[in-house]
C-alpha cells in the first residue's frame, strides 16, 4: 500500500467512525428512552428474576430492560449506519448485512450486561456509589449511569467488528460508496497527488 492509499484509507475510517459515533449518539438517546419507558412499566429494576444459586450474581430485571433497550437501538443504529455511515444499502441486502450487525451487537451487549452487573451488584468493587446515585431521580439513577458506561465501552469495540465484518462489502469492494474526507484530500494536494492517476 502506498502512502497516498494509506492517507486515503485512515481519511475515510476517520470520517466512517465520526459518522458512526454521531449515529451512535442517537442510538445513546434511543436506547435511553427505551430503557426509561420499560422501566417505569415493569418490576423494580434489581429485583431478580431468577437466582443463580449459590451466588449473590442473578439475573435481575435490569439485565431485561437493558436487553429491550439494546434491541430496538441496534436496530436503529443499523439502519442508519447502512443508510449514512457505510452507505452499502445499494451493494448489499438488508437481511444480510443485520445478521452480523446483530451478532456484532450481541457479542457487546454480553460483555456489557457483565459490565452492568458490576456496576449494579452492590457487593463488586467497581458498583456505582448508592450514595450520590440514590435513584431519587432520573439523574441520580443508577441503571441510567451504569448504562452509559456500558454503551461507552462498547462502541469502540462495535465500531471496529461492524467495519471488518458486517460492513465489510463496502470496505474490501466499494470504497468509493464511502465519501472522501477533507482532511485526507488536502493532504494529497499538498503532497502534489492526482487522485486520477491512483488505482
């Protein structure tokens, strides 16, 4: 790979991952409110479902209302991530591209409903202070916390398997789906590079 393919390549991921974390950021607000609403309709959020005997770990209302949450936001996310981000709605079948996105998705909604039941779990060493987090509020809920921190962690790792794998049509066969970036295409100028002339 040349450098000049190399600065078109690291231009378009950097453009690609600011479009994924705008519409992350909708999927943030998406997932919250969903959350919020399942909430306010079902059990309290830390009562367990189910116990994992012999441990104090069980599987907890929260874990359920996180999973709806995440469900209807992945969708979300998906559709406008082939719509906008990765522009592959013309060059790959819907059905085809969410399975992954959903695998994808599943694969960091596990990791993150371990990661809430840690900062849940009033027993690990990483829970989320009762004190100032004493769900007297929206703002002072700790399912609400607890969910942001989780969503945090996760996208980075979201991002990177949907480019390489769900996405990945556009990637390896379509590159020119993916609009350039300003910053890349400056570069080449200033580096006297006609684009034309680079296979």
């Amino acid at each position: 790979m040349t450098r000049t393919d190399a600065l078109r390549r690291h231009g378009r991921n950097a453009l690609q991952f600011g479009r994924f974390a705008l519409v992350g950021g909708t999927g943030v607000v998406v997932n919250l409110v969903v959350l919020i609403i399942v909430k306010r309709l079902g059990p309290q959020p830390e009562a367990a479902i189910f116990a994992l005997n012999p441990t104090a770990f069980h599987v907890r209302w929260y874990h359920l209302y996180s999973t709806i949450a995440f469900l209807v936001a992945n969708l979300w996310n998906f559709q406008l991530n082939r719509w906008w981000t990765f522009r592959s709605s013309k060059h790959s079948g819907w059905w085809r591209e969410y399975w992954p996105f959903l695998a994808v998705g599943m694969l960091g909604q596990a990791i993150g409903l371990v990661l809430l039941t840690l900062l849940m779990h009033r027993g690990s060493p990483i829970s989320l202070p009762t004190g100032v987090l004493d769900d007297s509020s929206g703002f002072r809920t700790r399912l609400y916390w607890a969910q942001l921190i989780v969503i945090a962690v996760v996208t980075p790792l979201s991002f990177v398997l949907n480019k390489l794998w769900t996405f990945a049509a556009v990637r390896t066969h379509h590159l020119d789906a993916v609009p350039s970036h300003p910053a890349a295409e400056r570069e080449l100028e200033n580096l006297g590079v006609d684009e034309t002339d680079v296979v």
